[in-house]
C-alpha cells in the first residue's frame, strides 16, 4: 500500500497520485483548483464534535486517535474503498491542520495501513 500524506497549503506534486481531502471543513483560503483533489471525502473525517474537543492540543493526541478511531470502526464502506485506492497505487490523504505530526491524516492513514493488514490499528 503506497499512502502519503500532504497538507493542503502545499502544492501538489506530480507523484501524488489519487488525491483525497480528508477535512470536514473546506482549508480557508485555498481555492478548488490549487488543491487539486481527486475527491472530498467529508465523510471520512472526524465528527464536528470531535474535532472541537481536540482542537488540536497535543496531550489530547491518544484520546483523539482512540476517539476517531471509533469513529472509522462505524464508517467501513469509506475504510474500504480508500484502502482500495491504495493498493491499486499511490493514495495522497490531504488536511489542512497545522500540525503535521497530529491531524486526523495521520490518525487516518495508520488507521488504513492497520485494517489493510488485518490488524486493529494502535493508538501511537
């Protein structure tokens, strides 16, 4: 599986492959055309409420994987399919939160690369 994860402010690159926006919220301030997206799947991100709760404080980090990871276990179709797109080649999970180390595409893509292999995914 060849996922890579990119943050909206970025641009593109040609090796990106499918591109998947995985925020529930639009990034401000970036037109349509330069994030460049394959698809917008809102669907796949963390709740509203969820995503207030975090707010992106980093001593929430485990709580927040553990939550949203709850979260996916009820959103299976949408797990699979972006599962799909990454092994059929490379699948660029795009977020538009600050952090590059703590965002729901990290918590994603782990999340992702667990399920593919079987496994439960771990909260890191």
């Amino acid at each position: 599986m060849d996922i890579q994860i990119r943050r909206a402010y970025d641009p593109p690159r040609r090796g990106d492959g499918y591109r998947v926006l995985v925020d529930r919220v639009w990034p401000r301030g970036v037109s349509k055309d330069d994030l460049d997206l394959d698809e917008w799947r809102k669907e796949i991100a963390p709740s509203t409420r969820l995503r207030q709760w975090f707010g992106h404080d980093p001593e929430r980090w485990k709580g927040f994987q553990k939550r949203y990871f709850a979260e996916l276990g009820e959103k299976q179709d949408d797990v699979r399919e972006l599962v799909r797109r990454a092994r059929q080649g490379r699948l660029t999970l795009v977020y538009g939160a600050r952090d590059p180390d703590r965002n729901q595409a990290v918590a994603l893509s782990a999340y992702l690369r667990a399920r593919a292999a079987g496994r439960q995914p771990r909260v890191r």
